[in-house]
C-alpha cells in the first residue's frame, strides 16, 4: 500500500523513464459538466472522483483509458498537435458520469490531440505483489496494481505516484 501524499519510496533507486511522442487525446473537465459537478472517472486501475474545474484536465490514453491531471501538469507534459488522435484501438468510447445525476458523457466528441512534451521524466518499479495506491489527486480511493504493472513516480512531483498498467506502460514509456 502506498500513500502518495506520505510515502517513503527510494524514487532515486528506481528506473528513470519518460513518456514517448505518441498520440494520446484530452477534454477539459469544464467542458463536460458544470464546474463544481462531481465526477467519475472510471480508470483502468480504479474509480477516480473529482470536482469539474478549470485545473482539470481528463487525459485520454492510447488504449482509451482515462485518468484526471491537473492543468498545470497538463501544459508541462503535453504540446497540442495536429496529429489525430486514433480512436480505432479503443474497444469502447471513453466516458465519465456526473455523480450528482448519472448523467454520462462520452469524451471523444470534445477532446483534442496532443503529444508528450518530453520534459518530464518518471521513476518506475516493476511491482511484484499486488499493490494500492491512494493517489495525491484522490486520497480517499485508490489505484490498484497486479504483480508485472508498474509503480509510477513523476520526477518533478514525488507525490504524484501512480499505477500504469504493463500493457499499457509498455507503448507509453521509454527508458533514459
């Protein structure tokens, strides 16, 4: 179990990796539902409730999995691109639900392409149990991880940890 917020990891013994310039797609949670509305987002390692805001942002990955980040980190790690985004890999539509209403939307519609800034690197580990983490972005759910997926540490923000999932990771990330 790891507390993003309050962990002890050695990040500077972990592998250090950076993201790869693939085609990946964003929608702004303001976009969606009214700023203040409560969302799901349904990730791919758990469910993620958060606030629609001008600071989030709901990242839309290669496989269609969907996860929040916040503006700034947004702008750091991303650059807009003409690039489309290929939604022919995604087995279906990626939505998040309003938790207020039910009411669900689909992202596709309003989301925009983009590509890895390569300005951010992360600390990985391979894990080898099954692991949660209560993310900083969520600390009262978590993310979960299986023996093969990986432990992700952004290098710019040691509270920003994560689970990516092995297939996933794999066409995401290159290491340095």
């Amino acid at each position: 179990m790891v507390e993003a917020a309050n962990h002890d990891l050695d990040v500077f013994s972990m592998a250090a990796y950076k993201k790869l310039n693939i085609s990946v797609a964003y929608a702004r949670s303001e976009d969606c539902f009214p700023e203040g509305s409560l969302i799901l987002v349904r990730t791919l390692e758990g469910d993620i409730e958060t606030v629609v805001s001008p600071n989030i942002y709901l990242m839309i990955g290669p496989l269609g999995e969907v996860y929040p980040i916040r503006a700034d980190k947004h702008k750091l790690s991303y650059v807009s691109t003409e690039i489309p985004f290929d939604d022919k890999r995604l087995a279906y539509a990626p939505t998040i639900r309003n938790r207020l209403t039910g009411e669900v939307r689909e992202l596709l519609p309003i989301s925009r392409p983009c590509v890895a800034s390569g300005n951010v690197t992360v600390f990985v580990k391979c894990l080898d149990n099954y692991t949660k983490v209560f993310t900083a972005w969520n600390p009262d759910g978590y993310m979960h991880g299986e023996p093969g997926d990986y432990l992700v540490v952004r290098s710019d923000d040691h509270n920003d940890v994560y689970i990516a999932r092995r297939d996933i990771f794999d066409i995401t990330y290159a290491p340095i």
